[in-house]
C-alpha cells in the first residue's frame, strides 16, 4: 500500500509553458444535472475549470443553463437532449453521472459514443444505473468513483467487505477493460496498475452534499492537462483533501464550493515547489 501524498501531487503539478493556449490544457466534457439535480454539474464544472481545463462544456437538462452560466460563465452549456454524440466526439476527457438522476439513455448514448484514446469518468447516478441495467463500461480510459454503496451495486463487494483490498481487486479485474477505481470513503482509497494507493488526508468537514462533484470535477480538470493519467488522478484525490485539511483550520465544515475556489492558489503553490522536493514517496508496505 502507498500512501497518497504531496510529494505525489506535486510532481504531477508543474509550472505552465509559455507557449501554451487553452486546447494545451484538454477539452472536458460534463454530462449530468437533470431539471432537479442542476447544482451537481454546476459543482462539477467549477472544480474542472478552477483546475485548469482549457475548455469546459456543460451538456445538462437546458432548464439549467440560466443557473450554470449565473454561476461559471467560464463553461459552455448544451442541451443533451441534442446531438450529444457530436460534442463527446470533440471532448479529451468525459464526466458522466453527477445528478443525471434516471437519464438511462444519455448515459447509454455516452458510453456507445467515446472512444479509446478518451478518458471517461463514471460517477454517481451514471454508476447505479450501469449496475441496474447491466451495462459494459466503454472501450475508453475508465475512471470509476463510486462511494462504498455504488460501489457494493456495480462491483458486488458487500460495504463489510470492501476493507479487504482483494475483494476489490477481484471485482475490477472482472471488468473490461479495468478501470482506475476511486473508492470513496472516510479512508478513499485509489485502485491503480495493480497498486493500492491510501489517502490519508481530509475529515468528517468533508461530509457535506456535493464533495463528490467537486471530486469528480476535480479529477476531469486533471485528467485533461496533466499525463499520464494514473498520476493526474492521484494528484487529483490528494488536492481535494488536503485543500478541505487546510480550510478546516477556520471552518467546521468545508464547503465543496469553497474547496473549488481554493484549488488554484493551492496548486500554484505545489507548482512552485523545488525539483528536490517533488520526488515520489517510497512505498510504503502494509
């Protein structure tokens, strides 16, 4: 087991090249928010965005566009009733599932539509469905981040279970092709090339409605501009965390809206670390 550290995210995280411009940094596409659960991808698309993704696109139930564009006029929004296919097509990085509700067609348009060579993150109600109606995951790079009960319907480990790393393993080894695994708990753990990573940063000030949005947006803003993407979505997990560490210092609960705004000052400052201290951890066996 290899705990999750800054040395990890600051070696992902370096300072940006001069000659640079906002298709350098990937194209995220975010696909979610029924008429009911709108703040979801609002979450989702504010993490992304603060993160660093060159381009941002919302494809939402269109009832949200007012709300999204109020809120992070930064991002593009589309109606995914309408040609949703075209934009996944045009996208380097996919987030599916935040506040998608029983959408069951979008998700299936999604998963028929990526490609290989992208990066499709599965989260929240996208998950639940895929387990209720059987369905395969994506010949695409997979990213899953289900909470220990999405997890217990999609991998068919028991929430007791899930404590035994094997029993994880053997779910996703099922699964084709096998996707990085995010569990997400009070001890997130990260399922990556054969190599369990812990997080052992963050606390009960994160148990708050929309952490996992943040997360998820958090991890399609990485996953965009940084490579590979095993390393992206570690940097991406222990950022999350650590920034909640640091606002919990003055604030009983952190907001998953706060984190957001603070994901840039923090990665600006584990850019500007020295080379010296960037080199990853050893692992540390358990």
């Amino acid at each position: 087991m290899i705990q999750l550290s800054q040395k990890i995210a600051a070696n992902v995280i370096q300072p940006r090249k001069s000659q640079s411009y906002k298709g350098t940094y990937g194209r995220v596409l975010i696909i979610g928010g029924n008429a009911n659960l709108g703040g979801a991808v609002i979450m989702n698309a504010q993490a992304a965005v603060q993160s660093g993704a060159g381009l941002v696109t919302v494809a939402t139930d269109f009832s949200n566009k007012t709300a999204i564009h109020a809120r992070l006029p930064e991002a593009m929004v589309v109606d995914y009733h309408d040609h949703l296919a075209d934009y996944i097509q045009k996208a380097d990085v996919v987030l599916i599932g935040s506040g998608l509700g029983e959408e069951v067609d979008i998700l299936k348009t999604c998963l028929k539509a990526v490609q290989e060579n992208q990066i499709v993150i599965i989260d929240g109600s996208a998950i639940t469905m895929m387990a209720e109606h059987n369905l395969d995951l994506p010949k695409a790079q997979v990213v899953l981040t289900p909470h220990q009960m999405e997890w217990q319907r999609l991998g068919e480990v028991a929430i007791a279970d899930q404590s035994r790393e094997d029993n994880n393993w053997e779910a996703l080894v099922s699964f084709h092709p096998e996707p990085i695994l995010v569990l997400k708990s009070n001890a997130t753990q990260v399922y990556l090339e054969h190599e369990l990573y812990q997080l052992s940063v963050g606390g009960p000030y994160q148990a708050t409605g929309g952490m996992g949005d943040t997360l998820a947006g958090m991890i399609a803003g990485f996953t965009a501009q940084f490579h590979p993407l095993g390393p992206a979505v570690l940097s991406a997990v222990y950022c999350h965390s650590a920034i909640a560490a640091e606002l919990s210092k003055s604030a009983y609960v952190t907001l998953p809206s706060k984190i957001a705004e603070a994901i840039p000052a923090y990665m600006n400052k584990l850019a500007d670390m020295p080379l010296s201290a960037t080199g990853l951890d050893e692992e540390q066996e358990e």
